[in-house]
C-alpha cells in the first residue's frame, strides 16, 4: 500500500490546491515502468516528510484531464505545488537523495 494519497480531478483542488503545506503531485501510469520505480521513493518522500510535505499520486489514464491541464507530456512527472500555485517539475526517474536535493528548497 503507497504512503502517498491518490487524488482525482473531483477532490484535485481540496487537496492540493488549498493545501497549506507544500504538495508533491506524482503523475504516473501502471505501465509504465519508470513510475513503478519511482514509486518506493516517492513512498519514502511521503513518510519521511509527512510533517512538511503532502504527497498525491495521479494516474494519468484515470485523469486524463487533470493530465491535460498540467501538460503531462511525459511520465513520471512530479510537480511541487505551494499554495495552489507550479513551482517546480521534474520528469523522469530521481533517485531518492537527488529528489531529497531537488525538494529542500520547498521545504524551508
């Protein structure tokens, strides 16, 4: 079972959007393989930073339009919300200490 939530275009807003503490958005697909490798690191982000981060899981085949609206063009993409607002994406497999790198930023 994933430590990160798994969110829907009809509960995408009061989830992530009106979140007070930053939100990582992991969108991915069971076929692909790169998500499935990303998944136990994207677990760990989530318990590790439970107190200063929320973590949400999208699968872009059950959400295309959530997909759509935020450009996915290519999976799996992470994107870092802060009070509603895209602050930051990365696209592709990160290790656990390079995604660690990339998040601290968001975290202060």
């Amino acid at each position: 079972m994933s430590t990160a939530k798994e969110t829907t275009t009809p509960s995408f807003d009061a989830d992530v959007l009106t979140s007070k503490l930053p939100v990582l958005v992991d969108f991915w697909a069971t076929w692909c393989g790169p998500c499935k490798m990303m998944a136990p690191v994207i677990d760990t982000i989530a318990e590790t930073h439970k107190d200063t981060l929320v973590v949400y899981k999208v699968n872009v085949d059950t959400q295309p339009a959530l997909a759509a609206q935020y450009q996915i063009t290519a999976i799996p993409t992470l994107v870092v919300f802060k009070q509603g607002v895209v602050v930051d994406r990365f696209i592709g497999y990160s290790t656990l200490a390079s995604l660690e790198e990339s998040l601290k930023k968001h975290l202060a």
